[in-house]
C-alpha cells in the first residue's frame, strides 16, 4: 500500500469531519449544515467555492501551477438515508430516522482529503472541479445540478465519481468498464375494484385477489420475457390495503423497482407490464393503473476513464490491489446522469465493514479514506500529465 504520505498525515483531521458528518446526517436536499462545512474547508484552502447548484450543491475549483491544461472533475455524494442508525457507536446520528448508512459521509470526508493536498501541492496542470452532490439516494440530486448548469458553468474534460463497497477486501480497488450499474425505475400500480362484506365476495370485484395474480404473473416478465443472457429484476415491494378482517377493501396500492442494462430491456419489461396489468384488470372486471419513475440511467464508465483509475489505483494498492470486474452490479447510482454528459468512470473502495450498504448496522472504515483520496489525487496528476503528453515523473513523496 502506497498511500500519498501527506494525505497520511492529514487522516485525522478527516476521520473527525467524517464523524461529525456523520453525527448529523442530512438527506436529500436538507444539506445544508453539511454543505456549509464543506464551503468553508474549501475556501480555507483557497479553493473557489460556488453554492446553491442543486439546491444544496456545491463546487470547488481549483486551478494546478503547472499552468494550462486539462478539466477533471472529482464527485462525492452528500446525503444521508431515512433510516434508524443501530450501530451503538460514540458518534452515531444524532437524528432519529436519519443515518449516513450507505458511508456517503466517508465520500466527502475522501474528497475532502484529496482537495486539501491538491490545494496543498498544485502540481498538476489545469484544472480541478470538485463536486459535492445533493440527494443521490432517488431524489435527483445530479440531476437537479445538471438543470443549474453544472457542466455549463464548469465544463469538464473527464469525471470521477467513487463508492465504498463492503464486498471487496480493504485495499481493493474496483472498476467496471462499460455498463457499471443498474439503471433504475420505481413504479406504482393502483388496483380498483369494488369493496365488499368479506362473506359475501360476491358483491365484490376483489382486488386483493387481483394483485395476487400480478404479483405471480409480473415474474414472468423476466423469467420468460428476457433473454437469459441479458438481465432485469423486477422487485414487488410494497402492497398496501384494507383495515379490517372482514372488509374486503376496494382498492390495493403495490409498488415496486425495476432495474435493467439497456434501454431495449427496459422497454421490453415496461411494454409487458402494461400488456399484464391491463389485462389482469380486464379478466377481473376492475381497473388498474401503471405509474413509472425514471430514477436512475445505466452507469456507463468509458473504457479510457477505467484505465485511467486502474492505472491511479495502482500506485495506491498495488497491482494486486485492482480488481477489474467483469459483471455491473444491480444497484444503482444517479452519477450516471453527469456520465452521460461528460465521460468517465465510477469505481469501488474496498474496505473492513462486515455490514452492506443500507444496514441498519452500516459502519464505514474510516481507513479507506486515505485509500480514496489517494487515488483521487493520482488520477489528478496522471491525468494532466498524460493529456499534454508529458512524460514528467509524478513525485512519489509529494
């Protein structure tokens, strides 16, 4: 492990800025106390700090002394989830039903380190952005800043963004040419029938029964609608109706995801589940209706920026440290939207949490911050080096 050794000695400094985040957990859109603290590191290291893009977005800007040269851009993530914290830790949340339990407060407290050394030494050509998002967790965050003229204002050459992954061994680093992750819709299905005495269903149009039968026959969508090689999952996770034992209700609200690689399978899933839907509500003498949420496109990482991280991460952990996945994961992330304007990749940090991501128990290894920012502040320095075709070493020491 090759950790940039001034970033070592920052490491303190940024374990207790990610606990204090951590203590006060802010979700999407409600960033503000964050936010703050964030503007005014930035600024105490001289970096250009413009707010409000995205509501509670924000952005650094930092030009390198080499002189002219290359944009890039560096994302972290902001927000906290809507959920009860169960760690038991001396600094847990102090907010009930609010909990940093995806390690997005370790996402900035990273690209926090990385922004002080590369305020610190410069020794990079051009320049760097420093995006801190808004409201990842399906609330439009990158795409809210996209609507204020994100890249507009800041245009970028290439762009970071990264995550912390319990799956990988602390000390790994992953990257995933290509399809990353999942794009995602959420989707409500209103199913309305006709209530009734539970013992005379007679008089009924069910719809419990109803949305049983959807339950059933949406499976088949991707069992024997997809081809095999491709991949989608289709997920019921709510089912909401009546209130009491011998009522039969008169209305059932199911809603659910759906998650795909490519627009061919998203559109071959969404014309099925109408194709169902409608006639599940023929058949059954009711009406029901399909409310789709686009959330999250594709993550699409383009081959050269995946090399680039491979090549960053290298002199952080080793080429034993690099794990080049072939297969995206399932999950999704809203940093597809910022790839989709200006390329570039998204990769994974290992570290020693036993929970995964979204557990009640969550605990982020605040060692993976020097492991992240390293490899931050690398892609930086490789990068303006090699777009001007320099073939200047980088300082190891620096």
């Amino acid at each position: 492990m090759q950790t940039v050794p001034l970033i070592d000695k920052y490491i303190p400094e940024f374990v207790a800025i990610r606990r204090d985040i951590h203590q006060h957990p802010e979700i999407g859109f409600e960033e503000g106390r964050t936010s703050d603290l964030i503007a005014s590191l930035l600024s105490s290291w001289n970096i250009q700090v413009c707010r409000k893009i995205g509501v509670t977005g924000l952005v650094g800007v930092l030009k390198g002394k080499k002189g002219f040269g290359p944009t890039i851009g560096l994302r972290a993530d902001m927000d906290a989830l809507p959920m009860q914290e169960e760690t038991s830790l001396p600094y847990s949340s102090k907010y009930d039903g609010k909990f940093h339990g995806c390690g997005h407060d370790g996402h900035v407290a990273t690209l926090l380190a990385a922004a002080k050394y590369l305020a610190a030494t410069q020794e990079f050509y051009g320049t760097v952005i420093f995006i801190f998002q808004p409201a990842e967790e399906g609330l439009g965050g990158a795409k809210a800043m996209l609507q204020d003229g994100l890249f507009d204002r800041f245009p970028c050459d290439s762009l970071y963004g990264f995550h912390n992954w319990p799956e990988l061994e602390f000390g790994q680093v992953a990257v995933v040419p290509g399809a990353c992750m999942a794009g995602a819709d959420f989707f409500d299905i209103k199913v309305k029938g006709r209530g009734a005495h539970a013992g005379m269903p007679q008089q009924s149009r069910d719809p419990i029964v109803v949305s049983a039968h959807l339950v059933t026959a949406l499976q088949t969508i991707v069992s024997r609608g997809i081809d095999p090689i491709d991949a989608a999952v289709l997920s019921i996770t709510r089912i909401n109706s009546g209130h009491s034992h011998n009522v039969i209700p008169s209305d059932v609200y199911m809603a659910g995801t759906l998650r795909y690689f490519s627009e061919h399978v998203r559109d071959t899933v969404v014309s099925d589940m109408h194709r169902i839907i409608d006639g599940c509500a023929a058949m059954f003498g009711i009406s029901a209706e399909l409310v789709l949420h686009r959330v999250f496109s594709v993550t699409n990482n383009s081959p050269e920026a995946s090399r680039r991280v491979v090549e960053a991460a290298t002199q952080v952990v080793g080429a034993g440290g690099i794990a080049v996945l072939t297969r995206p994961t399932t999950s999704s992330e809203d940093f597809s939207e910022m790839l989709s304007v200006v390329p570039g990749a998204y990769f994974f940090i290992g570290h020693k949490g036993a929970k995964p991501l979204h557990h009640p128990e969550f605990l982020f290894d605040d060692g993976a911050i020097a492991v992240g920012a390293s490899v931050l502040s690398r892609l930086v320095e490789n990068y303006s080096e090699q777009a001007l075709g320099s073939s200047d070493p980088i300082n190891p020491n620096a």
